[in-house]
C-alpha cells in the first residue's frame, strides 16, 4: 500500500521532533470527528470522502464505454482546473506516454485521449487540424456548467462537430458532465444535446471530483480499470477509519493526518514552500493535480473565524531526475524554506539494462532502474545533509490500485489541513472573483456590477 515515510523531518535540525508531533494526537481525534460528522450529516463538500464506497455512476459509465469503444476513436476532454487536471494525471499515469500514437489494435480499441485545459487560440487550432472530429466524442466537464473557458471551446467544437456530421448525428458525439440542478451544461442535458451525460455530485467540489465521472469517464474510455482505482481509494479510507472513530494512539498510522500534520507545522516554521518531486514521469501529472489540490484549497485570505490571515503552503512541482540539473542547487543551498516531499515508486513496469559499450564504463554494470534510485537516494541525502526538510511518499509500483490510494491519501490530507489551518478547504472565493470579472468583462448579463469594481483596478 501507498506509505509515508519523514524519518528525514525527524533527522534534520531544521524539521520537527516526536514532541511537536506528540502534542497533536488530541487534535487529531478533534479534526478526524469533526470531518467525520460533516461526512455523516453531509454537510459541506465532503461528498469525495465516499465516493470509493458509493461507486457513483460507475456502471453508467463501464455501460457507455462498451457501447462506443469501437465506434469512435478518440476523446477529446474540455474543462478546466478540477475538471481536467486529475484526467491529465491519470492518463499520464496509468497509460503510455506514446497512448495517442499507438493504432487501435494496440489500445485494444480504446480510444486516444487529448485534454484542451485552456483557451490558446494556438492549441484550439492545432487540435482542430490534428483530430478527426468525425471519429471524436466529446466530453465537456464543468461542475458549475458556466465556465467561460469551458464553455467557448465547447461552442468551437461542437461547431465544427455540425459542420462535419450534421446537426442531428453531433448529439451522439457528446457527453456531458456536469453539476446536478443549475447552469447552462445542465440546460443543454435538459434540451438533449447529449447521448451521455453524467452527474457530479453537488457535495463533491472540482479540485476533489477526479474519482467523481469527472475522472473516470475519460479513464475508463482510456482502458484504466476505474473500479481498481475506486478499491485503492478505499483502502486508505479504510487505513485511515473515515467515518469510524479514531484513538489518540492512531495518529502516526494515519499517513494523511501526518503528511498535513508535516507540513502545518513546518508551515509555521517559516518553510512556506511545498515541493512535490516524483521520481517518476508518470507521477509528474499528479504533481500538477496536487498543485491545485493544495493551492486551492489551502490558500485562503480569512479563517473559519473571519479573520484575516492570508495563509497557505505555496506547492511547487518538480521532476526527478530532470530537476537535480536545473532546481535542485536553489534547494539544498539556497533559503530553507521549504518541505521538499519525494514521489517515490519501489518497483517499475520493467527493468532496462545499460548495455556495454565499445569501452569500459562503470555504467554498463548497472541498469536504468539502479541509476535513476541512485539518483534519488543521493538527492535525498544531500537534501538531509544540507538540513533541508524532506519525506517520501512510496508507491509500490504504478498501477490502479496504488493510484486510487495515492488520490485519496492526499485529498484527505487536504481535509486535515483545513482543520489545522482552521480555514474552509472547500471553499475558492478567489477562483470565483476571477470568473465573475471575466464575465463581467464579456459581457454577460447580471455581472454587471462586477464591471465597476475591477475597473478600479484596471
Ligand atoms: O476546484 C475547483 O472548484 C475549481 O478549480 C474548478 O474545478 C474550476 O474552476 C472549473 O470549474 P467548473 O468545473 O465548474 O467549470
């Protein structure tokens, strides 16, 4: 199972020692209830914490794959932040770096996966010359269902999709995935412009809704094994006891209590930075998705108690081995102020051997696998001997399985964190500025009194 290993915070001078940590077992029993009571009386947005024990929609969706695996050969994926990044890291997880350029034999039907996350006119036309539209099927992802960026490449799309195949046969392109009630997507599932369309639950925000039909439609049209993900999720729920009662003596066995734990208090002492470091390129997409997980999340201008105190750890990504020549001298030397947290992965899909060469070379001896561990343990000890602050979280190996505990390990540690921060995790009041001036900006009607405000700053 996935596991979290901070020797090295207890090793260095500047990390913490079993006493800090020791006087948080009763707030852990204090914060697990809390969030266990919100879970219960579904109140607030903890509808993520259930979804591996509710397999929401997930046999909707095994039944779409199989009636369109054959019939289209691509996805193209439309949404923003929450609704694209967890797909992202999935699919650079769980699938071939090269998934889109193998034939469909070698996807075993599956079809190839592009996600448009932005609104780059350069990349809308790329995609638009590179896809097939007429083999394409759509899925547009907005919880909210208004999302500007979302919504204009949909109309891009969905336009070029009508002047292919004609208006009548676009419906079958498209899936929908969208909030329960409101917003325009969901109108537009009401008026049947969708063969499929799927539900994000109202209590599952976006940033925590990638095993939500958020994720696992495009997953699951991809070929990853959606209900092995779900089981990876539940185990660390079930390590964890959510929605069980906890002891004091449980606090170091819960790996998501303790890496928010970790990083709250480095957090108040001074080390502001969070960077996330898998060595693994597959890992790197989560890298991203944990990125928004915890900027968003944490990141918040007032507490619980409405005051101001503009906190939250700033999460970096980074790529191990690439980095070590490039970030990682402004790491070891320069300001300590960061938590440097290792992605680290026991046990890779295969095993390549350094081949010998023309000449000797110590490196012959080796395999790829041995350097690039090498690599990692070396910059985990010059990290430790430098005193800089740094764990590990250990994967296995990359599989459904390992990935589904890996998601909610750390979605649950942004639980926690809420609590310790003592701020809303679930809340972006910043995010929602941002979109209400852009609407504003555009136009849209009942935004108008946004126009005046950011005028003033503009
Ligand atoms: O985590 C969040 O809530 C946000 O990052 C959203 O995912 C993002 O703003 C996109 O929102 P929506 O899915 O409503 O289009």
């Amino acid at each position: 199972m996935v596991s979290l290993n901070y020797n090295n915070i207890l090793k260095v001078k500047e990390g913490l020692n079993e006493k800090e940590l020791l006087q948080y077992q009763k707030k852990f029993v204090e914060f697990h209830n809390n969030l266990n009571q919100k879970i219960k009386d579904k109140s607030g947005m903890l509808g993520w914490a259930t979804l591996p024990y509710e397999n929401f929609e997930v046999d909707k969706i095994l039944k779409m794959v199989r009636q369109v695996k054959n019939k289209f050969d691509t996805l193209l994926v439309l949404g923003i932040g929450g609704s694209a990044l967890g797909n992202i890291a999935l699919q650079t997880a769980l699938r071939d770096k090269f998934w889109n350029s193998m034939t469909k034999q070698q996807r075993k039907g599956y079809l190839k996966l592009y996600v448009f996350d932005n609104v780059d006119p350069d990349t809308a036309k790329s995609l638009l010359h590179h896809i097939d539209i007429k083999k394409t099927l759509i899925n547009v992802i907005s919880k909210a269902g208004d999302t500007a960026e979302t919504l204009a490449t949909f109309f891009i799309f969905y336009n070029e999709l009508v002047k292919k195949v004609g208006k009548l046969r676009a419906k079958k392109h498209i899936i929908i995935t969208t909030g329960p009630k409101t917003g325009f997507l969901r109108e537009l599932v009401n008026k049947g412009y969708s063969q499929y369309d799927f539900t994000i639950p109202e209590n599952v925000g976006g940033r925590f809704s990638v095993l939500s039909p958020v994720g696992l439609v495009s997953a699951a049209l991809t070929g990853i094994n959606i209900k092995k993900l779900l089981e990876g999720a539940k185990n660390i729920a079930e390590l964890c006891k959510v929605g069980k009662d906890v002891d004091t003596k449980q606090m170091f066995g819960n790996p998501a209590f303790m890496f928010a734990l970790i990083n709250y208090l480095l957090y108040q002492k001074g080390k502001h930075i969070c960077v996330m470091l898998p060595y693994s390129d597959r890992l790197y997409g989560f890298a991203d998705w944990f990125r928004q997980l915890w900027a968003e999340s944490l990141g918040k201008e007032k507490d619980n108690n409405g005051n101001i105190v503009n906190v939250g750890p700033t999460p970096i990504k980074a790529l191990g081995v690439t980095d070590q020549h490039s970030q990682l001298q402004l790491y070891r030397e320069g300001p300590n102020n960061k938590l440097i947290v290792f992605l680290s992965v026991e046990k890779f899909s295969c095993e390549i051997k350094i081949p010998k060469f023309a000449e000797e070379h110590y490196l012959c001896s080796h395999t790829l696998n041995e350097l690039f561990k090498a690599e990692e343990k070396a910059t985990i000890a010059s990290l430790t001997q430098a005193k800089r602050p740094n764990m590990n979280i250990i994967l296995p190996k990359i599989d459904e399985v390992s990935i589904g505990e890996l998601i909610y390990m750390l979605e649950l540690a942004t639980a926690y964190a809420g609590e310790l921060f003592n701020i809303d995790a679930f809340n972006q009041p910043g995010v929602v500025l941002g979109k209400n001036y852009t609407y504003a900006l555009l136009g849209r009607k009942g935004y108008e009194v946004y126009l005046d405000e950011l005028k003033k700053f503009m």
